[in-house]
C-alpha cells in the first residue's frame, strides 16, 4: 500500500478519527484514550496499529504506560492532495467562468450591430 | 458507514485518487476513464461505485455512454476535517511556544536580580 492509500485509510473510520482528534490537544497513553472509546485494549490496539502504519502517531513505551503522539505530516500530505485538486478543478470552473462571460460578450457586441 | 468514512475510504486507493484528478479536468466516459487505466471494464467499475457511494462522483448514462462528473462537496468535507484538526493542533503548539517562552522571560528576570 503506498503512502497516502495508508493515510487515507487511517482516517476512513471514525474512531481513528476520534483518536487523531483527541491527540490534537496532546499525548496520551493507550489506555486514557481505549477508555475513552469504551473499547477492550485489543480491539483498540489495532486501531492504534493502523494509525501507526500510516505514520499519523508514533507511541513509545515508557515503563508500563504506552503514550500516543500525533505526527501531523501525514495529516498535511493528505491535505496537500486535496488542496491541490481542489485547485485544478476550480481553476477549470474559472475557465469555463471566463469561456461563458466571452461568449455573452460577443453575444452581446453582435446585439449592437 | 458514516459519510466521512466513505469519502476517506474512496480516497485510500491510488486508482480512485487517479480518477479524481483525472475528472478535476472535466467529466469523462467511464470507458474512457477504464482504458487510460488499462483496467477491465467490471473491475473498473467497482472503483467507480465506491466513489459514487461517498458522493465523490456522479454517474449518468446518456445513451449507450456513461459520463462521471466529480462532486467537490465530499472533498470539501474531507479537506475540512483535516483543517479544523490541524488548527487543534496549531493552537496546542503555540500555547506550548508562549508557555516556554514565559518560562524563559522569568528565567531571565531572575537572573538580572
């Protein structure tokens, strides 16, 4: 799976996207945020595995607690394909915008013959 | 599946990303989109129902052709989740900066005494 197939995948459930919200605010361990899910650990765990995957939060172990960051490049690679395609399509409204307006110009100009 | 579900689902496969940034141009054929992808015409179509379920894409058939059209709404909602999270996170970072910097000022001041 390549990158943002990774990412993209990540973000296409929504307890993921819970989580991805709540580290937003800042770290925290596995098991705050299982809780918070009202989820048994191992189920919750594969969600965090997926999040991993897809480099969205790294987790380090310190002692027996298991904290949770988020990496927020992967969130802005998704958000760079978005944009970028947000762009070409609105540059192509924009040009049909334009296409229109001459063709109503000549219209019009042809009027006042 | 909750909407955004569906739409970052779309969005987790690198053909489907194709297909976005190929109708950003402007609406295609279905067979012209399955035949720059050098797909069979039913697997394609399997993509192009997983974008049509996430509201990314319409379809219409008009005679024996079947036109997509892209729907920017969807991602729209998408780019909107990632943006409010990245502001979350923006704000965080920045409270963190000015804490560290009062830090620093009284650190300093203590210093001068």
């Amino acid at each position: 799976m390549a990158y943002l197939d990774r990412v993209f995948h990540s973000l296409s459930d929504g307890t993921r996207r819970a989580v991805i919200a709540q580290l937003a605010n800042g770290p925290a361990s596995v098991g705050d945020l299982a809780r918070r899910h009202h989820m048994a650990l191992p189920s919750f765990m594969k969600h965090i595995r997926v999040l991993e995957e897809s480099e969205i939060v790294i987790s380090r172990k310190t002692g027996r607690v298991r904290m949770c960051e988020l990496r927020p490049d992967a969130l802005t690679a998704a958000q760079g394909w978005l944009e970028q395609e947000r762009q070409v399509w609105e540059a192509r409204l924009n040009q049909l915008d334009s296409f229109v307006e001459t063709l109503a110009a000549k219209e019009n100009a042809r009027g006042h013959k």
